[in-house]
C-alpha cells in the first residue's frame, strides 16, 4: 500500500500497529509530504481482506501549524516477483528443461526466440540497379566520361554494400542454452519443453562451432551468469527481471532478527538497509536486512545474494564498479537511484576485503 500524508500519519492494519523491533516502524510518516510504503501481505488470494484505518495529524507535533491536515494519495500496489525453480525440475531427468530456468532467464529466452537469427540474409554480389535502356541524349565529351565515372564509382560502392555476408544463425540462443544447462550439471536440454525454439537451432548437435564466449571474469562466474543472463533480455524486461531477485533474498536467521543493533547500516542508501558478512573457510557469507516496502533495493540485493554469497573475497573485490551500467539499471531507475544500488555493492565488497586482511 503506498500513502502520502502531510504531516505525519500511522497505518493500521486489521486493528493493529506493523512495527520492526531495531529500525524506523514501516508503518509510520514522519516528514512533509514524505510517501510511504507498506506490505500487506506477500501473498494474497481472492477473498482476502484487510481493514486498514489511518491516523493524521499536523507536525511537528510539539508545534503543530493551524493549517489542513492533507491527505494526498492512498492506493494499492501489485508487485508480481516469482522464484527461482529447483535446480532440476525432475530427480530422472538429465537434460535441461524450461521449467528449470529461473523467471529472469525465461524472459532472457523469449528475448531470444523473438529477436531472430543474428543475422539476415543478404542480396546476391551480383545484384546491380537497373539500367536505363532508353538512348542517352547528345552530350559533349567531358560531361559523357564525368557521367560515366559517376555511374562506376556508384556500381562500386553498390557492390560492395551487397557482399554476402555469414548465414542466419542462432548461435547466441544455442549458447544461452548451453549456459543454462552447465549450470545446473546437464549436458543436453529437452527441446520440447521450450516455448517456439526454432528447429534450426541445434545447441550440442555442432561441436564444430567455435565458442564466442569471452574468457571468464575474476569474479564470480554467478554473477557472470547474472550478467549475462541481462545482456540477452530487452532492456524493457530489465526492471521485471530486477523485482524477481526480491524473493531470492532469505530472511534473517533468528540470532540476527533480535539483534539487528550488530549489523552494519549502509548509510549511503535511503532506506534502511543492515549488512552482516562472516569469512568461513576463505569464502564469504552474507546477511541483508532490507525492508520490504523497498522491492528495487530488495531486488538487487537479492541479486548480489545469488551473485557474490559464498565466493572468495578476491572474486567479490573484482565485481565491476560499473555493474549497475552493465545490467542496464541506469535506463531503467536513473543515475539517482543507480547508485543507492551501487553503494551497496561497494560497502560488500569492502567487507570482503576488510575480512580477508583478519588475521
């Protein structure tokens, strides 16, 4: 539910005060004209109900202004953010299914089937524009040979437009594919299980092909996934793609719920937002606290969850700064926001490091 109330307002939901022991009540306004955000519920069925009461008054309270208390807005928002799918959809199965991609990488997929081979065919080299049959006029000499060059030069630069270039091909949905199925342990894909993939694309039939992919990154290959994966979508599905990681972030284990005062807040971010990181074994563990009224930040640090928890503190240090840039989140949520997102990439990566220099 999103509200905006001048001065300072309470939501009450079926008779009751939503409150987070260790950080601002979600519940609650405090500011001029500051909207507010707040679940209802991350699961609703039809028939549900809520009972939701708002109490307003002027601020600041110790000196409260005579004039109207202003309600300005009150609506409801659905938010739509699936989960990722078992890692494989059938304990017999050995080969990639579409069940097993993740709601991000089915969206990549459609991008993919839709957009066409990546290249088109072309005209035949010997194709030339049409000749005028017709007798030229009476012209002197010089115009003549000038008019002559004219039409070789452009015959020329013609030909060289039409030169036939590499056949159609499917080559970067066969990768995605590939990708895809090394990294759930397959090394072959069910193609009826997928939506319109075109029967000229053959993703382990060709081991001729040469392999484009680029060497892999120093950091880790799941947020090279993760980057790729955004790469093959349409910018128009980035956001969507972004909300979905919201659910792949896990709640906090008990021992940080009651003591959320021993995380670190991220004070670089609006919201607010804690950070637990914890080196075990070389590699490092994180716990994010992000209010759920905040689906953008909660998505993407869903998506640092799934991309840098577990991996060593060299391969979190080598992330790209300019990972927002590579996701596509600039065009998507502006410079403004981009970089509440980024802050929190580098406040994880200066943990990983500052862990790594522990003695």
């Amino acid at each position: 539910m999103a509200l905006c109330i001048d001065d300072y307002a309470e939501i009450w939901v079926n008779g009751e005060l939503p409150r987070a022991a260790g950080r601002p009540s979600p519940a609650t306004i405090q500011g001029f004209n500051m909207p507010q955000r707040l679940v209802l519920s991350d699961a609703v069925s039809p028939g549900d109900r809520f009972e939701i009461a708002v109490f307003g008054i002027n601020g600041p309270i110790s000196a409260a202004p005579e004039n109207t208390v202003w309600f300005r807005e009150a609506r409801v928002e659905f938010l739509f953010a699936r989960c990722r799918s078992p890692r494989r959809s059938d304990a017999m199965s050995n080969a990639l299914k579409y069940q097993d991609l993740s709601h991000t990488e089915r969206l990549a997929y459609e991008r993919l089937v839709g957009q066409g081979p990546s290249a088109e065919t072309s005209a035949p080299c010997d194709a030339e524009t049409p000749h005028d049959t017709r007798q030229p006029a009476r012209r002197r000499p010089f115009l003549a040979a000038a008019t002559s060059l004219d039409s070789a030069v452009t015959r020329l630069f013609q030909r060289a437009r039409l030169t036939p270039q590499a056949p159609p091909s499917w080559s970067t949905l066969e990768r995605f594919i590939r990708r895809q199925a090394a990294n759930r342990g397959y090394e072959s894909f069910d193609r009826d299980s997928f939506p319109n993939f075109p029967t000229e694309a053959e993703p382990f039939t060709q081991p001729s092909r040469v392999e484009t992919d680029p060497a892999k990154p120093g950091y880790p290959e799941a947020l090279h996934d993760i980057i790729e994966t955004f790469r093959d979508a349409a910018p128009a599905q980035h956001l969507e793609m972004l909300l979905a990681y919201a659910g792949r972030l896990p709640e906090l284990p008990e021992e940080l719920q009651s003591s959320r005062d021993t995380m670190e807040q991220v004070d670089e971010c609006m919201i607010p937002l804690f950070l637990s990181a914890q080196l075990h074994h070389g590699k490092v563990y994180y716990h994010l606290d992000v209010p759920s009224d905040a689906p953008t930040m909660r998505g993407f640090a869903g998506l640092l969850y799934v991309g840098l928890n577990g991996a060593t503190p060299t391969a979190i240090a080598a992330a790209p700064g300019d990972l927002c840039q590579q996701l596509g989140f600039q065009k998507a949520l502006g410079a403004h926001r981009s970089r509440g997102l980024t802050a929190l990439l580098r406040r994880m990566q200066r943990n990983a490091v500052d862990l790594a220099r522990t003695p």
